[in-house]
C-alpha cells in the first residue's frame, strides 16, 4: 500500500508526516499526534464523536482520509481554549452541566462552535439543526442546547 | 455493530487529468473506485461490501467543486461539489431553491460538507435525496469516458437500485440545469424517522411553473399552470410520477385535483418493507405528502 508525504497544521502547529492510504484523519489525530479529543464512535458519520474543524467547517474525521488533509487546516477542541482560558462556549457547558459522560462533548463543542462562527445568534431550532450529527447517549440535549443559548447570549463562539 | 476505526488497505490516487482516470479505471476495472465526499464509499468499504485496490480521488479535477449560473446556459454544478455548498449558493437559493432544500435536507452538517451531489446521484440510491429535484429540474448528467463527454437526462439515468446509465470506465463530472421557467416554486418533503439527519421513509418533490407572467396566464380557459412530482425511497428508482401530473394538467388546480393526484401518486410507488419503514405506511405517506406538496406549492405560485 501506498504511503503519502503530506504537510497539514493540526492546532496551529505544522506536522511534515508520512500516512498510509487508508489512515483516516482520526486515526492521524488520535494514533500519531496523540489528540485524544476526536473519538471513535460509530466509524460510519452518524455519531459526529469524531467532529473536527477542516478549513473552518465541522466534519466527521473517521469519514476523512489523512492523505485528503493535505494541505488543510485542521483544529480539534484542544484548541478551543488559550492560555487556560476557557472560551465561553466551554464555560456555558460546565455552568449549565451540558456534560455527561463526556463521550461525545469534544464533538459536540466543535459543532456548536463552528455554528457559533457562522451564525452568531442562532435559534433553538438551528441549534437543533447543526447539532443533528452529534449523538448524545446519555441523551442530555435540553442542557446542550441551553449551553449553546447562553453562549450565543453571551456573544458568540 | 463493531466500530471499525481502520479501512481496509488500498492505494490512493489523487487524480489530475480526466484522461487518467479513464485510464486507472480502464487498468483496474471493478478494483477501482472513485472519491468524492467518501460518505458513502468509506461506510461500504467498512463494512466489507466493497474491498477496492485502488481509490481514485477525483475531486480536485478541474471544475469538479465549482457551481456556475449563467442567465442563458443555466447552472452547472460540478460533481464534487459538496451538499453544503449547493444549499448556500445564492444562485441556487434564488433560481433552484428546491434543490437548495433537497440539499440541505441531507444526514447532517457534517456530511453535507463531505457529501456531494455527484456522489449523491451516481450511487443509484432509491432514497437519494437530491434525485427528485434532479428530475424535476430536468437536470442532465454529465459524464465523461474513453469516448470523451456524453449527456443523460435525469429521467434516463436511475435504472435500479445502485444502477444507473453510467458505465463501466465513466465518471460523472457535473450536472446541468435548463434555466427554470419564469414562475414557479417547489418543495420536497421528506419523511425520516427523526426530524433531520435520517434517510428518507419518503421522500416527495412538487415543481409547479407557468410559462408566463401570472396576470398574463391567470385568465388563460385552460390551466396556466403545469406541475411535475417526483418520489424518492418509495421505488427501485426515484421517479416522475407521471399520471399524477397527468391528472394536474387536466383539471384545474384545487383540492379536488390535488386529491386525486395524490391517489394516482401513491399507485405511482412501489416501495418496499425495511427497518424504516413498512411497504404500507410508505404508499400512505407519498399520498399524505403529495397532497400537502401540492398545496403548499400552489399556495407560493399564487402569491
């Protein structure tokens, strides 16, 4: 099989790396780069557990190969916060308790903060909408949406 | 279900040149497969119904992504262009704003910034969600083989579950649509299990247009307005339903009309039992959304 040189800058830091065909941007995440924050759920696009920013827009990593990152601009939700400084996406989920288990949260702030940067104040129903790939299976979505409320109350992503 | 995080192994090409696609694809034959968004591909291949040697990327070829309006030829979507993208295009939201909906109806965010119209239609998925606008807009797809480009109408191209008039060796690079008519509006109506983000138990599209201005045709004696419905998951194919809109350019528009189409509508389908849904509750629901398709849309072409 195959291998690729690609260059691609995972949370503001350039990686030179060399990836197999069928290595999957998670698998680049999780396995070389050591950011756990992307988890493997359902491995078929359905969980959003996997949700990463590619050039600004939310997609599912375990549906994206590493070689097709080339050249991209990727940010995962270690790179919400800076300087130990929550953003206020982060800090509406702990105030409202919007966590769980936690499984599925890093994906869930990366969808809700790309919302956020598109649509600044955003309706309970598009907060719905843009959260349809983001399963929660402890099923605690009224605290979800009511975090992304306030964070949207309080000024965006 | 077993997550499977890996793929099984294959080589990745990103191609360049139409030309070298038509050759790996000559080389290779059914070892061969081509990548888009991979929403589909990657699931199949996880799954084990697919094992390809080869996985041939296609959507950096020139004009792959690109979506064009021009006044006179119409909308050209690239292939590769993303689900996403189509629904936000200003020119699509103005001029084909049912298939901006048809697009934005798909799985969810995340997948439509992968998932590609392209992808959607050449799967030959009875569910396909972008099919029935497709149709509706009299959409032809572009394809291109050994023997260069070829053009099939939308209402020639979905022949059975995952078959379509794309053959062996060909890719599809885009998709055109007529410019639409002067007036007109539309509407698909999909029936998932949840609200967003499933496949579609049913899927129902409603296009209504008259050729001129309204108050030029309003007194016309016979029917200024023409309607065309299309189905989605409820066939071997997603279809016209041609005697539904038989029955709409015969009589005048009303509930009467409408509630008859919808009858000749839900005999148009053929849908099957799956975990989605029963065969019957399917047939009902095509003649539900019908009717409310064909309200909803006569009520915005009065306005």
């Amino acid at each position: 099989m195959a291998n690729h040189s690609i260059s691609v800058t995972v949370n503001g830091s350039n990686e030179y790396l060399t990836v197999p065909s069928n290595m999957t941007l998670l698998q680049l995440l999780r396995e070389r780069l050591a950011i756990t924050g992307p988890k493997n759920g359902c491995s078929a696009g359905e969980c959003g557990a996997c949700t990463v920013l590619m050039n600004g827009e939310p997609v599912n990593s375990c549906m994206v190969l590493a070689v097709e990152a080339d050249g991209a601009e990727v940010v995962t939700v270690e790179n919400l916060a800076h300087d130990g400084l929550l953003t206020s996406l982060q800090e509406a989920f702990l105030e409202h308790n919007a966590v769980q288990c936690g499984f599925c949260t890093p994906g869930v702030l990366m969808s809700a903060h790309a919302l956020l940067e598109r649509n600044p104040h955003p309706t309970k129903e598009e907060i719905q909408e843009a959260l349809v790939g983001n399963l929660c299976r402890c099923t605690g979505y009224l605290r979800i949406i009511q975090a992304v409320q306030t964070a949207a109350e309080e000024g965006g992503a | 279900m077993t997550a499977r995080p890996g793929l099984p192994s294959f080589d990745y090409v990103r191609a360049s040149a139409l030309d070298e696609v038509t050759r790996l694809l000559k080389e290779h034959g059914e070892a061969a497969r081509l990548l888009m968004g991979g929403t589909d591909l990657f699931v199949r291949m996880r799954d084990g119904f697919i094992s390809p040697k080869i996985v041939v990327d296609v959507k950096h070829l020139p004009g792959m992504r690109g979506i064009i309006y021009d006044e006179q030829a119409g909308l050209t979507i690239g292939a590769a262009a993303t689900m996403n993208q189509i629904a936000r295009h200003p020119d699509v939201q103005t001029h084909y704003p049912l298939l901006a909906e048809a697009a934005n109806s798909v799985a969810s965010y995340q997948l439509r910034n992968r998932a590609t119209l392209g992808g959607n239609l050449s799967n030959g998925s009875p569910a396909a969600d972008t099919a029935p606008a497709t149709l509706l807009l009299e959409g032809r797809i572009v394809l291109y083989g050994q023997n260069g480009e070829r053009e099939a109408p939308a209402n020639e191209f979905f022949l059975g579950p995952g078959k379509t008039a794309m053959q062996a060796g060909e890719l599809m690079t885009a998709v055109r649509f007529p410019v639409p008519p002067a007036h007109s509006a539309g509407q698909y109506l999909k029936l998932g299990r949840n609200k967003a983000g499933d496949l579609a138990i049913a899927g129902v599209a409603i296009f209504g247009f008259s050729d001129g201005p309204v108050e030029q045709v309003a007194n016309l004696p016979n029917l200024p307005y023409r309607f065309r419905i299309a189905l989605a998951s409820v066939a071997p194919v997603p279809l016209r339903a041609l005697e539904a809109e038989e029955v709409l350019a015969a009589s005048p528009p009303g509930e009467e009309t409408f509630a008859l189409a919808a009858e000749k509508a839900m005999q148009a389908a053929s849908p099957i039992d799956d975990v989605r849904s029963s065969a019957a509750y399917r047939r009902a629901m095509v003649r539900n959304l019908t009717l409310r398709g064909l309200r909803n849309v006569w009520e915005q072409l009065r306005k």
